[in-house]
C-alpha cells in the first residue's frame, strides 16, 4: 500500500511543516477578516502591511528550507 503524505523525519523538517501550516493558516479568511479594517501603520494600510509579511515569511521560511536540504547528504 502506498503512502499518500511523505511526512518529515527530522526536527527541523517538522518546524518547516509547522511554518508552512502557520503561513497557509495567516492567508485564510477568518484571519484576514480580524485584520481588514481602515487602520494605517506607518502610513501603510494594515491589509497590505500584512500581506506584505506573508509574502516575506513565505520567502524566509522557503530560505530556510532550501539551506536545511543542502545541509542534508541524502534527497
């Protein structure tokens, strides 16, 4: 029977997981919805300020994969 999930069996590939989750998680609605209201930060609508850090944290997080990965001998 095969597999349907390859899972991480690492620490560290378990916190990329727990990342991702957490980055899908802060894009959903009910999230965006507590956020979406007329308010500036530094000038900056805070729907946009925030999906602006999304979009950083994903770059980061996929940064921080790819050096784990490279630091691995096996793929």
């Amino acid at each position: 029977m095969r597999r349907l999930f390859v899972l991480p069996t690492s620490r560290a590939g378990w916190g990329l997981l727990a990342a991702f989750i957490c980055l899908v998680v802060a894009g959903t609605w009910p999230v965006i919805g507590l956020l979406n209201r007329a308010m500036l930060v530094l000038g900056i609508p805070l729907m946009i300020l925030w999906s602006y850090a999304i979009i950083f944290a994903c770059v980061g997080v996929m940064l921080l994969g790819n050096r784990i990965v490279e630091r691995d001998d096996h793929e």
